[in-house]
C-alpha cells in the first residue's frame, strides 16, 4: 500500500519552476499558512494532553493539501465546508482563532462565526457535510451567486454512502462543489487496503459524471493549481470535481488514538523526506524567496498569535447549565422552558 | 370554507406557499412531472418550473442533506420523503444534521426546512411502507413533529411549517390523505404549534391520538357514547412542541385517559403522553390510563394489518376498561 502510494508522488524538492498560479509573495504565505496549521496541531495536542481542551485531530503531513486548497479560493465569495482537520482553512476564511479553542474547550457559541463568514461548522459525522455542500452550491447558483463551495474530506469517509449520494447529486445538478478529498491512507487504524480496493478514489469522478484527478498532497502547489482549475470549472458553470489528494499521516488520527498499536515502523519509509514544509522550505529556498531568519521570524510570530488566542479562549467565561438550551430552537416553547428552569434550580 | 380532503389541501397549501415566497422550494422522488406517488405536488412544476420543484435522484440522506446546504444558502427547502419508512436512509442527516445544524451553529445558521412524510397504515402497502416512526424523531432535538388530522389542520399547520424558522418534519396519515375530507378555511390560514385539538367534549374517559389514530379515536367515541360512556378526545397536533398543559387538563377534566397510536407499545409516544399527565395532573386521575398501540411486532403486510393497526373495537375495549375502573 505504502509503496503504491509513494508512485503517486514525485519526488521532494524544488525544480526551480515557479507554478503558475501561485504568485512569489503567495508562495511565501502558503509557507508561513503550512507552519500555522502544524503549529496549531501541535499546540492543539499539548493543551488537550494538560486537559485544558478536548480531543482535537491534528492536521501534521496534511498542511499542503489543506494549504493549497483554502488558498485556491477567493476569500469572502467561495465557501470552505470542512471536516474536522482543516482549522487553518476556517482561519483562513475568515473564522477567528479564539473561536476554534473555544470550541475544544466546549464554550456555547463556539461555532457562530460573525455574519458573512462563508465558513460551514466542524462536522464530526464523516462525510455528512458533502450533501450540504451540495445543497449549498446549488441553492447558491439558483439565486444567482457565482461562489464555489470547497468540501474537505478523507479516504475513510469517501466509503459513506453520504459521499456517494453527494457526488451522484453533484452531477446531476452540476453544483459548483470541489470535493478535496485528503487521503492520508488511515482512517483511524484502518488502512486504505482495507478501505478500498480501487487503484484510484479520484476515477470515481466518472462514475458520477464531475471531473476528477489526483494530485501529490504533499506539494503545496501542486495542490493549488489542481483547485484552481476545479474552482474555475466551477465558477464557469461546468460542475463539481473530485480532487484526491495523496498524502499521509504523520501523527495519530487524533490525541485519543495510538498508532503504535497498529501502524509498522516501515509504514512511514517512503513517507521519509516527503513532510509538506521540508518540501515548501526547499521550494522557497530553490527560488531565493525565503532570507535567512525569515522562517524563525514566521514561527515566532505564529506561535504568539496561537498562544494568545488559546488564553483568550481560557479566559472566556464557562458555561453555565442555560447554554445546554442555547439555539436548539428559534422558539423553544413551554416543555422546554421548563425543564430550562427545572435544570438550572437543579443544579443550585 | 372548501371541503376537500387531506392530499388537496396539502396541495393548495405548497402552490399557496410557493407563490407567496419565491424562496421556497420542493425537492423529493417523483415531486416533478409525476405530481408526486400521492399528486400532493400534482401540477406544482407545471406553475413554478423545474428549477423550484426538483425530482430527485433516489438518495434519502441527498434529499435531506442537500435541504441542509439549500437552507445555508438562503432557501426554504420543502423535502419529501415519498413515505416515512425510507426515512430510516436519511435518519443520520435529520438528526444529526438538520435537527442540530442550528445549535452547533449557535444560532447563526438557520433551518427552515420542511421534510413532508406520509406514514400509517390500512392501506395494504408493500413491507416498510406504513411504519409509524414519529417517536425516533421527538428524541431528536431541535425539529419540530407536526401530525395533522383533518384537511384544515393540514393546510393550517403545513403554513406554520413553512414559514417557521426551524425545521420540521411534517407526517401525513396515508389513510387520511382522501379519506378525511372536511372544510377547510380559505386564503390565510394557519395553526400554531404547540395547541392540541379538542374534538369532542365528554365527562367520563378523555382519548388522546394524532393524526390517522383521531378518526379511530373518533368512531370508538361514538360505540362508546351508545354504551352510555362519554368521551372526550384530543388531538395532539403536534408532538413537539407538546402541548402539555392542554394535555393535563384535557385529562384532568375526566380523570380518565386512554392514549391511541399506531406505532409499537414499547417506547412509543403513548408513554410519553401517560408520563406527561402522570407529572402534570396525577392528583386528578381516578384510574390508570391505558395505551391502545401496535404490538411491539414489525408491520405486516397484507390483511394482516388489521390486526395490527389499533381499531375502534381494541379502542372502545380499553375505553370500557378505563371507565369501569377505580
């Protein structure tokens, strides 16, 4: 599996081409949006580990897929749709950081974004968020807007019938969806052979009649020029695209899961020399594009902006039993009401 | 006033909705050029386009997943699942996803959709057709369960389910959908949730149902009052919100209470309602209320089903039993 994986990748480091698409100063911020997401997940998996937030699955090996896509899209017209590893595109998009730690540390509210956000909630059930990404796209194309919706999701939930069902709705209604679908090769324990037996989850495109192609996750631009022609097929009214995008792994499914207990040692050798940054940093270097001290200058600045936003989110006030009740209706009624009050006197 | 019968007023009821909000749309199996399996949609893609009344590929979790992002976009998506039973294959996305999609969302992303169900029994459908599955719903929060009647209600609540800001499911008795003909109020018209029915006064032993189970509540009223025993019978109308204070005194009035459905005994909504006026008029009761349900046995198909599905003999039975005890 490993080994049929690594053909799909070419081989790391720079060529010294610029890809089109991806402008020198682009390039620069997709480097500095990579190490935000690493630094996120690592910080993610400190704070959970000194039972500060909850469980949070990290994004380490998947930053170039995530990266090149959510940048592939134009800010305030298209729509990012996530699964639950792509915080950094839901930053990116417009979602505030201190939100995303409010909610791993479960504050009510956490995931109303201010209006305008063109940015769908963390959704935990795999691969329920592409219908609605879907439904999106079209109903966004029925009154007239041209904006494109971007749908994040894994190898592991492509075997939902929901993933089925929203792509055989996609062609039919030719929405305006790119599916990015990140295999990283395990779905927790479970490996892509057991997943799949198909050579390739991008040839499914035909089955549904939307375009499809695969892409080395790894490279962020190699990611973005792929999303870029989906996004513009799209736009022009020319249907969805499944994109898979071959990556992988490079720490557990999430800070709840060991991996020791199911992934061989030799499992990660080809992945060897293939992490995402490594591969971005040479690119830059390659092309002159990153001065010395600049990346140190990048993580520095992160890893304040991150801390800064995980003690605002501490800071903010816990939430008493009325957040349970908090949107579950516009007009919760009587029976609700009551047993509001009930809880609260309760809990006195 | 108009007489007409369940599936037409429901039909009124979309094409008035549809013209009053070009936001509204339908989506669903065979809603388009066929009309509809029952013409509830009869004659809507001919006026409105089908840009606005949209056949569906067969995917039950697409229809009510795709109603999710519709709603995103700023629609008011009115889906149908062609009967209740295939709800099952949408299940996960209407409780875990449009139920919740405003809360997770903290209020900031709201779901006014509608998903139309016809369900019930007594009209020999093939296998899963006729599954009463209302009570796995109102353990969902965040959607509403509306199960009209009568015509009226059904274009009276139907309305309210179109123009409210939450989703709901909106469940319509197959057995009703010509059967149940009555006037039915023109131009405006709509019925608030959360207000039972009161459908008939009587002194002795209160009978509470919805939906298809009011007209078997009805015609076991009637053997009753030619035995001498006066029945009073509620509509819930809707099962969330309930209306428990209408239901406690509608009880508390008689003392006695008998709760009729067509779902299975075991964790149906009858229980539901008999906890209800346990906690709310207990000190009223004058003998233990009965539950007139299916079996906790799967439907059956065929001539079976009338065995299965509560009649007004098993009702005016435990009617009998209620009144004659304590």
């Amino acid at each position: 599996m490993a080994a049929k994986r690594a053909e799909n990748n070419p081989s790391s480091g720079g060529t010294g081409v610029t890809t089109p698409g991806l402008a020198a100063e682009q390039l620069v911020e997709a480097f500095r949006q990579m190490l935000f997401a690493r630094n996120l997940s690592e910080r993610g998996f400190i704070l959970q580990r000194q039972g500060r937030m909850g469980t949070i699955a990290g994004a380490q090996g998947q930053e170039a897929a995530i990266v090149g896509s959510m940048m592939a899209l134009e800010r305030g017209r298209d729509w990012v749709v996530p699964q639950y590893r792509e915080l950094a595109a839901m930053v990116y998009h417009g979602v505030p950081l201190v939100q995303i730690f409010q909610y791993f540390m479960g504050a009510p509210r956490a995931s109303r974004f201010p209006a305008g956000t063109k940015v769908l909630p963390i959704q935990i059930a795999l691969a329920a968020q592409l219908p609605h990404a879907v439904g999106l796209g079209w109903g966004l194309r029925h009154q007239g807007d041209d904006g494109v919706v971007l749908v994040y999701f894994g190898e592991g939930a492509a075997s939902e019938g929901d993933a089925h069902e929203a792509m055989n709705l996609a062609g039919v209604r030719k929405a305006p969806v790119v599916f990015m679908l990140q295999n990283n090769g395990w779905a927790i324990s479970t490996p892509l052979k057991l997943q799949t037996a198909a050579e390739s989850l991008a040839a499914r495109a035909e089955g549904y009649g939307i375009a499809g192609e695969q892409v080395d996750g790894n490279d962020v631009l190699a990611v973005h020029e792929a999303t870029a022609r989906a996004v513009a097929r799209a736009r022009a009214g020319e249907g969805a695209t499944l994109i898979e995008a071959i990556t992988y792994r490079m720490g557990p499914h999430n800070t709840a899961d060991d991996p020791t207990r199911y992934v061989e040692p030799e499992a990660f050798e080809p992945w060897e020399g293939m992490d995402p940054i490594d591969r971005a940093r040479e690119r830059l270097g390659a092309e002159g594009l990153l001065e010395e001290g600049v990346e140190d200058e990048l993580r520095t600045a992160i890893g304040e902006e991150i801390a800064a936003a995980a003690a605002a989110a501490e800071r903010s006030a816990a939430a008493g039993p009325e957040g349970l009740f908090e949107e579950v209706y516009a007009d919760p009624g009587v029976r609700l009401l009551r047993q509001r009050s009930e809880l609260i006197e309760g809990n006195r | 006033m108009t007489e007409m019968n369940m599936v037409e007023a429901i039909r009124d009821t979309l094409a008035a909705e549809m013209e009053r909000d070009e936001r509204v749309i339908v989506l669903g199996q065979d809603v388009g050029r066929l009309g509809g399996v029952f013409r509830a949609t009869d004659g809507l893609e001919e006026r409105f386009g089908e840009e606005r009344v949209v056949d569906m590929p067969l995917a039950e979790g697409a229809i009510a997943g795709s109603a999710v992002g519709l709603a995103i976009s700023g629609l008011v998506p009115v889906a149908e699942m062609q009967f209740l039973g295939f709800a099952a294959q949408a299940f996960h996305q209407i409780e875990g996803q449009v139920a919740r999609m405003r809360y997770r969302s903290g209020g900031g992303l709201a779901m006014p959709i509608v998903i139309r169900a016809p369900f019930g029994g007594n009209v020999r459908t093939p296998e899963l057709h006729s599954d009463s599955q209302e009570a796995r719903y109102v353990q969902a929060p965040g959607i509403k369960v509306v199960a009209p009647a009568t015509a009226a209600d059904a274009k009276g609540l139907l309305t309210q389910a179109v123009r409210d800001q939450d989703p709901v499911l909106y469940l319509e008795p197959l057995a009703g959908y010509r059967l149940q003909r009555d006037d039915v109020p023109e131009g405006e018209h709509t019925v608030p949730f959360g207000k039972l029915r009161t459908v008939r006064e009587g002194a002795d032993v209160t009978v509470v149902a919805w939906s298809a189970a009011v007209r078997v509540a009805e015609a076991a009223a009637d053997l009753a009052a030619a035995e001498g025993i006066s029945c009073s019978v509620v509509d819930l109308r809707t099962l969330v919100p309930l209306d428990e204070d209408g239901l406690a005194e509608a009880v508390a009035r008689t003392g006695r209470a008998v709760v009729v459905h067509e779902a299975p005994c075991s964790a149906g909504f009858g229980a539901e309602v008999i906890a209800t006026v346990q906690e709310h008029a207990f000190w009223s009761l004058k003998a233990p209320m009965a539950r007139v349900t299916a079996p906790d046995t799967p439907y059956p198909i065929g001539r079976l089903e009338e065995h299965y599905v509560p009649s007004a003999t098993r009702v005016l039975a435990a009617i009998r039993r209620t009144a004659e005890a304590g």
